[in-house]
C-alpha cells in the first residue's frame, strides 16, 4: 500500500505539501521559463541533497491555479518561495 493510500489522501499534491523536505515547483507544460527552472533544480540536485516535485497548475483547483498563473515558474519551499526569474545561485541558497 502506497503513502498517499495509507493517509487516505486522494490529492496527491496534499501529500507533497505535507512533507517539508520536498520542494515544489509551480510550472506548466510547454512554458519555457518552467523547464529552465527545472534544469536549474537539476543542477542543484548535483551538488546539494534537495527533493523536488514539478507541479502543473493546471491540475490544480482553479483558485489555486488562479493564484500562480501569472508567475510561474514559482518554487516554494518550507519557508521560502522565489518566483522566476532566479539563478542558480538563489536555488543553492535554499539548500
């Protein structure tokens, strides 16, 4: 039985947002800024021990989806969230 089973959680981005460690970021398909910032994580992760999970806003609720469609990518964090554009030097700021 899965995680996401085992809390009886039926979003999937719930259990995400849940576990701290696990950074998110706010993307869409085909948005060239998003797959930037998500070479850029790429890069990080080289270097640095940092989980993340892309997450298209248009699986979201539209409120949600709604409060980042204008800013994406964003990347957020337990306790930071940086909207592009940022470097790679932001990101490893982070870890």
């Amino acid at each position: 039985m899965s995680d996401l089973n085992a809390q009886n959680i039926t979003n999937p981005y719930n259990h995400m947002m849940a576990d701290p460690t696990i950074w998110r970021l706010y993307g869409t398909v085909g948005c060239h800024l998003c797959e930037i910032a998500e070479s850029l994580l790429r890069q990080a992760q080289a270097v640095a021990d940092i989980r993340w999970q892309s997450i298209d806003i248009a699986e979201l609720p539209e409120q949600e989806m709604l409060k980042f469609a204008d800013k994406i990518p964003v990347l957020v964090t337990a306790t930071k969230t940086l909207y592009y554009p940022f470097s790679i030097m932001d990101v490893m700021a982070l870890s």
